[in-house]
C-alpha cells in the first residue's frame, strides 16, 4: 500500500478518536457519585433532541474507528 494512503488513513482514524472522545464526553451523565451508590431516583425518560443525536454519532463514531483500525491491520500486513 501507497505510504501516503496509509498516512492519511492514521490520520484520520486520528480525528476519527477525538471526535469520538469528545462526543462521549458531552454526553450527560447520571448525575455523579450519587447515582453509584444508589441514590437518585432516577425516572426512565427519552432522548430529545441533541442528545438523541450525540447517542447515534457516538454509536457511528464507535463503529468507524473499528473499521478503520481493521482495515489500517489489514493493508498493512
């Protein structure tokens, strides 16, 4: 395989794993410590809105890192 191809390919598995943490990252959380141990009291509710897509793109981001690292292993070999 061409080495700029596979540069390009690292590169963008790069931004693919920022995106990814990121996206992970401003997801809400289940309101801190207090959920760990037991409290809380939470009440099942749906995703609205931005949150409903930033649980889809987290999921596609997932996904598009294991592909691309199959495929980086795979041409390289």
């Amino acid at each position: 395989m061409d080495q700029n191809i596979l540069n390009g390919m690292l590169i963008g598995q790069v931004v693919l794993c920022v995106l990814l943490v990121i996206s992970i990252l401003m997801q809400n959380r289940a309101e801190g410590l207090g959920q760990m141990f037991g409290g809380g009291g939470e009440i099942f509710r749906t995703r609205r809105g931005f949150e409903n897509f930033l649980y889809y793109a987290t999921i596609v981001l997932a996904v598009l890192v294991a592909v691309m690292s199959i495929v980086i292993v795979k041409f390289t070999q």
